[in-house]
C-alpha cells in the first residue's frame, strides 16, 4: 500500500508543476525553460544512415559530470528531463550503470524522467517513460538502421514497462509507410502511441530531408491518422510545423552534452539546420506552454502509469 500511495503522489506532483509552469508562462508572463536533455554518452551500437551525432570518439560523462549538468538544469528550474546518447543504455561510470543515473536525477528532485533509446537493448528501466526509435517497415527499418527490426521488435513485446512510446522520424525511405506503421503499432500492447518527427541532417541537406512543401501533405495526413491511431503530435503543434510558424531556436529547452550547456540543441547557431528542423518535440512544448488544449490533451497521455 505505502509503493502504492508514494506513486500516486510522485504522479500528482508531476502534475501539479506542469500545470504550475502552464500558469507561469501564460498568466504570470514569466520566461522559463521547460524540458533539459541530458546527453550521457556519444557510444551508439549503431550506425543508422541517418544520424551524425554518435560515435565521434567522445568518453562517456562520469556521474559527477552528470550531476553539474543535472544542478544547472535544476538552476534554471528545469525538473523534466531527456536522456539520450549515443545509445544510453550503453553508458558506464565504472560499475555505474544508466539506472544510476536515472536514480541520480531522481534525487534531485526531477520530476519525470524519459529514456530515448534505440531498442536493441533489453527495454527495462527506472525511467518514467521509453521512447524506442522505429521508421517504418522491416525492411525500411533495416535500411536505415542495419538488421535491428527483428531485435527491436522482439525487445517491445518483452518489455514490462508500462509507459513505452515509439519515435518515427519521417523522411524520404519511409514517408509512404505512416499510416501501415500505426495500424501495426497498434496491434502491440505494449506501445501506447507513436510520436512522428521529421529528419533534421544537422550537418546540411542531404538525400533523405524533405522540403516543407513536401512536408506539408504528410502532416495533413498524420491530422487524418490521430482520428484512427494514437498519434501523440497534437493537433496545435501540427498546424504550427505545417505553417512553419514556431519560432527557433527555442528557450523552452536546453542540452547538457560534452560538459557544455546549449541553448536549444548542439545545433544552435546553425541556420540551415535550425530552418530545416523536424524534432517536433519543441513545437509540442510550445504549443503545450502556450496551454493550446490539444497539446495539453496529449501531454495527459504521457502520464506515467507508474512512477518507480
């Protein structure tokens, strides 16, 4: 009883300080950073066709290089945090492993705690929430990313976790394969929705970016497939991606990766990249910060289940 009654006030509270930033931003007009991404490791098991931000030969943070990154976020009132990589299940400290982190941080006082992984690691963990990087078919799957889909997919199923959300990042190999993807997602206990992105290259355009124009009919047709599907983009942020009316770089959103704090994300200063941005995950917050009701619809499904 007592797990039971600490969950549900761990729960609670994560809600009452979104809600607290919601008031700050629209009735105290008050300017504040919502979200810190925490870069762990540059290791990746992996080698996708797609990223450039993994396997530079850069070590591991140690714990203590976490922790300063995790007390500026909290500085800065940040209390909901990313992990990422690299592949962050892959991060080590000695025989410290990612739970430690994730314990770390819990300590500090931070609210919810997301993991971004690629799936090819058995998907247990401490972390509030798991998001598991898909897009598209088997065979588009493996494309792009090597022979994983298998691994990933068998990873899923025997998965306990109760909160796994997968992530698809649209681009020119898997644009056609949206709504077959949902309609097979669905059919997994597992995975309580899908979170749709667009490639953003960073290091300029390349084969696989898709112009806004392009962009534009698969947005309308994500709009189509939340009437069906669990498609966790809300609406609000939708309409803001398909009218290129979000402003970036953002300050809703820090990174601490390599000992350094950015603003927005490792990119920052890129104008290129910052024009041709598909991490939706920003305009979602905006759109959430801006107490849009279809982003605070969605933001509702990511409520932990359980918090550990």
């Amino acid at each position: 009883m007592i797990p039971r009654i600490n969950r549900f006030f761990q729960g609670l509270s994560y809600l009452l300080w979104g809600l607290w930033v919601v008031f700050e931003v629209n009735v105290l007009r008050r300017k504040r950073p919502f979200l810190g991404g925490l870069v762990v490791n540059d290791r990746c098991n992996l080698g996708c066709e797609h990223c450039r931000v993994s396997n530079r030969n850069v070590p591991d943070l140690s714990l203590d290089e976490i922790r300063e990154g995790l007390r500026q976020f909290k500085a800065m009132g940040i209390r909901l945090l990313a992990i990422t990589g690299g592949e962050p299940y892959l991060w080590c400290d000695g025989d410290l492993r990612l739970d430690d982190v994730i314990e770390t941080a819990r300590g500090m006082g931070f609210k919810a705690i997301s993991l971004y992984t690629n799936g090819t690691l058995p998907l247990e963990s401490a972390a509030d929430t798991l998001f598991v990087s898909l897009d598209g078919t088997r065979e588009t799957t493996n494309k792009l990313r090597g022979n994983v889909y298998d691994t990933v997919m068998a990873n899923i199923e025997r998965s306990t976790h109760p909160n796994l959300f997968i992530n698809y990042t649209i681009n020119r190999s898997n644009r056609d394969e949206l709504e077959a993807f949902c309609d097979q997602m669905s059919r997994i206990s597992q995975v309580r929705g899908v979170f749709f992105y667009f490639h953003t290259p960073y290091y300029g355009v390349d084969d696989l970016l898709l112009s806004l124009e392009e962009k534009r009919p698969l947005i309308d047709e994500l709009l189509r497939l939340k009437t069906r599907y669990n498609v966790l983009n809300s609406s609000a942020c939708l309409k803001a991606v398909r009218a290129d009316a979000w402003k970036r770089p953002t300050d809703v959103c820090y990174v601490y990766a390599e000992k350094k704090m950015f603003q927005c994300c490792r990119a920052i200063g890129n104008e290129e990249a910052c024009r041709n941005c598909g991490y939706l995950g920003y305009p979602e917050i905006i759109s959430l910060l801006e107490a849009r009701p279809s982003a605070i619809r969605e933001a509702l499904q990511y409520m932990p289940r359980r918090v550990r």
